[in-house]
C-alpha cells in the first residue's frame, strides 16, 4: 500500500469521532473539539500504516440537490448536524490542510463523487489509492489500483476491500454495486429497493442478468403467461411494479464524475500540525505530534 494516494472522507471520520468520544473534551473558547482530535489520531494512525505518497481529504454536501431532486426521501430520515459538531466541522479545513493534507470541497455533490474522481485521476495516471471512508457506495470503485479502508469499530486498525472482497460481501463485482443497492435499497440513504428483494436475491438476479438494465427488459412492462425472465413471478411483478424508481435508485447511487487534479506527493507535517493542534486547544494532540516530529 504505500506510495498510494490516500483519499478520506472527511464526513465520515469527524462524524465517527464525534459520536465516539465525549463532548467533555474541550478545546479553544471551550468548544467541544473530540471530533476533530478523534478524526486526526483516526487518520494519523492509517498514515502510519500504509505511507502514502499524499492524503486528499474530502467535504461535500450532506445531501447533493440533484439526488434530493431524483427522490425527495433521499437522506430525509438523517437528523440535523449537531450545533457542537457543526463548529468542528467548520474548524476541520485549516486543521486538516496544516499537515499537508490536500483539503477539497465537492461542492453540490457529496465527498462520495470527489473520492472516486481522485481513484480515476490516479487510476489513469498508473497510481493507486486507498479510499477511507465507511459508505460502501465506494465499492463501486474498487479495482486492481482501489481499494477502501474501512476502520474497524472499537479498536484500531482497518478491513482492505478489493474486488474479491466486495464480491465475498455483496456477491457482486465492484461495477455491479450501484445496480446492487438500488435492488436491495440502502437505509442509510433512504433508499428502499425493491420490494421482496433482499441482497442474496438481489445478487443473485445481477448474476443472472448482469445489470439492473437487463434485468428490467428480461421482466417487460407487462407479465406474460410465458415468463422468459426465469423468476419467481412475485419478484417479476415487483420489479415491473417499481422500474421507474429502481433506475432512479441505481442513478442516486452511481458516483458523479467530477474534474480534479492529481495531488503531488506531500509529506505529513506533524510540526506543523502541531502548531494547528495548539490554536484550537488540543494540546494532547499538540504533545503527542511535537514528540513524534523531534523523534523522527
């Protein structure tokens, strides 16, 4: 893995910190800042293990307006940032950027679309990557020169996902994923799938078929005494039933392609982290990373 980019989501981790340490560790005006040390010890820890070339960190929108617009219950259900984590994740960039970390924002779309946009540039560029982030949308990226890093919960340490690792888990390959959740549905985004179809039937008609668009034209728009499709006629009128808002599943779960430029290689700059660490009052972190860049 080393001499890979690495690509976080940056969401994902202030969000995992937040949730998993107190708010009674206080920071600079005695704003709760756990987030933001629990993001940063998070991703020093994975830099620590694999060495990449870079880090990118990645932001975006909670909900991109475009998939909203496809289907209004898309992220619906998930509550509003907390005002005590809203802070952090505004303090979050400059901390981040301190240590060399290459901070980007998406924009209108979601740090999803971004991470997968720096898998291709570095793809392309005969790199690899390594995605951290806890949203197996990413799986649709995973290749021969992807793979996502998904940290283990309540210890230290990650799973590496590559393509055989996402068939073991889905039982589909990495390009079949979005077709996959739009089947199977994703609560977390608000997703509900097809109806009477869960992820082994769900796997099972994409290897059948081989994509959500096969699929659907193997069903028709109309059941027929002769049944081509080969499956339950349950299932069959299910998916009739539903095609319209299968393909808008499988289009919310495709990743957008966004233009990016391939970051260079960069060091982590601990010093200077630290001097970031001390103004927002994480003067742990501050200690921690002062005494690893004399040791180093």
């Amino acid at each position: 893995m080393s001499g890979s980019l690495l690509a976080v989501d940056a969401p994902y981790l202030l969000y995992r910190a937040f949730f998993a340490l107190p708010e009674s560790i206080r920071g600079v005006d005695d704003h709760p800042v756990g987030a933001l040390l629990g993001a940063v010890s998070s991703l020093l820890q994975v830099i620590d293990q694999v060495a990449p070339r870079a880090v990118v960190v990645c932001f975006g929108a909670e909900a991109a307006a475009y998939r909203v617009a496809l289907y209004p219950p898309y992220h619906a259900q998930r509550p509003p940032m907390p005002e005590t984590l809203a802070w952090q994740f505004a303090a979050a960039p400059a901390l981040l950027a301190a240590f060399g970390w290459s901070t980007q924002d998406a924009g209108e779309l979601e740090a999803d679309d971004l991470l997968g946009a720096y898998a291709a540039a570095e793809q392309a560029a005969g790199g690899s990557t390594l995605l951290l982030t806890g949203d197996r949308d990413i799986y649709q990226c995973v290749s021969p020169s992807t793979t996502v890093l998904y940290l283990k919960g309540g210890q230290a340490g990650f799973a590496a996902v590559d393509p055989d690792e996402v068939r073991r888990r889905y039982g589909v390959a990495p390009h079949q994923v979005p077709d996959f959740i739009a089947l199977r549905g994703d609560p977390s985004d608000g997703l509900p799938g097809a109806p009477g179809v869960g992820a082994k039937t769900a796997a099972a008609l994409l290897a059948q078929h081989g994509s959500l668009q096969a699929l659907l034209a193997a069903v028709g728009t109309v059941a027929t005494p002769s049944d081509a499709s080969g499956m339950r006629p349950r299932i069959a009128a299910s998916l009739r039933e539903h095609a319209g808002e299968l393909r808008t599943f499988q289009e919310i779960a495709t990743l957008r392609p966004v233009s990016v430029q391939r970051p260079v290689d960069q060091p982590t700059d601990r010093a200077a982290g630290a001097a970031a660490a001390a103004h927002l009052g994480l003067h742990q972190l501050e200690a921690r990373l002062r005494r690893r860049a004399v040791s180093s």
